[in-house]
C-alpha cells in the first residue's frame, strides 16, 4: 500500500464501480435505501482514475438466488444452495432488461471494462472476483494485474453485498482496498440473532478486521504516477 491512502496513483489504483443499476435504486426491484445517491459521486470519482471497472449484476430469469424459484420462500429468507447458504431475493437485474443496464447517468464510457456477474442460473456472485460458491473465479483479478493494478477502490451497491465481498476478495488476492463510503449504500438486514448490527455494519467491521481502508471521496487526491 502507498504511504499515503489518499493520494490516486493513476498506474496502480482503479476504480471498481459495483452494480450501480436501476433495478438497486429507489424504486427499483431490489432497492437499496439512498442507492442513486452514489450516481454522481461514482461521476466525480471517475476523474482521479485511469483505470476505471463496472460490474453488473446479470441474471437468468429463474435464477436460484430468486425466491420467485423457490415455492413458498419469502424475499430475504435463507435457503441451503448446493453450495452453502444462500439468502433468496426479489426477482432482480434480469439479462437485457432496463433494471440490469448500468444506470443511464453513469459516465459509463469512462469504464474500460464492464464485468458482468451472476449469469450461472445456479450460483449466485456477490463478489467481482469470485462466485458465492467461493471458487469460481469471474477474471477480474487477472484483469485487474495485467492493467498493473495494485490497489482498487470500491463504490456502488450494496456495501453489505456485492461491495463486501468483492472488498473482501481483493483483499485476498493481494490487492490493497479503499471504501469510499460516500459512494456506497447497504441494503442493511437486520441480524438474524437479533443482534445490533445490521449486515452493513457488520460487513464493514469485516473489512476493517482484514485491513481494508475507509476514505471519502472529498478527501481523494491525484498522487501522481511516480516514474
Ligand atoms: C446484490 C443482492 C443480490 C448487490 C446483488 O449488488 O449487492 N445484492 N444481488
Ligand atoms: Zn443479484
């Protein structure tokens, strides 16, 4: 990690913009309270990286992470996938539909690639670099290093998902992680033991716990590119 946590090296940092799409707004299929806040901030943020990525959530219709697949589940209810627990959602970013674009007022020409996630009908993929069944790799790591990335700072939605665990990710494969809070929103489910945290609070004390780092974006900088 540089010295300086604020400071935007253009050759090493990008920006990852995680599901900023219609269907996570206000409104939207699977809405994330304050979710098109972090529209213009992603826009902003957009103008201290050259190395900028989107992710897109992308499902089948019918995809097992829908409770709408499994009679009688509720949305937000729990279900043992072949691959572990599962929590089961309302239908959500289905391919080609207006809810799984990336959201219109994104400068998306500014990404140089966009990852789509969760297009196998039967596992679901929180993270940008792996699949919910923790081992199928999506690429973007390889991606990511042959852009000579070291280090990559999260926005989009939702911070106690898909953001999380993609954090939690990168910090597996070696890669530093910065949260820019203010261009993240959480979904917040209350905790299943009737514990005080919410999955947001208790996904950002995870990151915190494997060193993952918390800037505003207000307080992000150009470092430069030292030679
Ligand atoms: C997400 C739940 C289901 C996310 C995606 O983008 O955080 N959350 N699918
Ligand atoms: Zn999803």
């Amino acid at each position: 990690m540089p010295a300086d946590t604020a400071a935007i090296d253009t050759a090493r940092d990008a920006l990852i913009a995680v599901d900023v799409q219609p269907d996570f707004m206000p409104g939207g299929a699977l809405p994330v309270p304050g979710g098109d806040a972090v529209v213009p901030v992603v826009n902003r943020l957009l103008d201290l990286f050259a190395v900028a990525a989107a992710t897109q959530d992308w499902h089948p219709a019918g995809h097992l992470s829908f409770a709408s697949s499994h009679p009688g589940a509720a949305p937000f209810s729990r279900v043992v996938a072949p691959y572990g627990e599962q929590t089961l959602w309302p239908d959500h970013c289905i391919q080609g539909t207006p809810g799984a674009a990336l959201h219109p007022g994104l400068r998306a020409e500014r990404f140089a690639a966009v990852l789509r996630k969760g297009w196998r009908r039967d596992v679901d993929s929180y993270s940008a670099f792996t699949e919910n069944d923790r081992k199928t790799p999506t690429g973007l790591a390889g991606w990511l290093r042959d852009q000579g990335i070291r280090r990559v700072f999260l926005a989009g939605l939702a911070t106690d998902f898909c953001v999380g665990w993609s954090g939690l990710d990168a910090l597996d494969h070696g890669f530093g992680v910065v949260l820019v809070p203010d261009a993240c929103r959480g979904i917040g489910i209350p905790a299943a033991d009737g514990g005080a945290r919410d999955s947001t609070a208790e996904m950002l004390r995870k990151l915190e716990a494997r060193g993952a780092a918390f800037v505003p974006s207000g307080d992000l900088r150009p470092g430069g590119s030292p030679a």
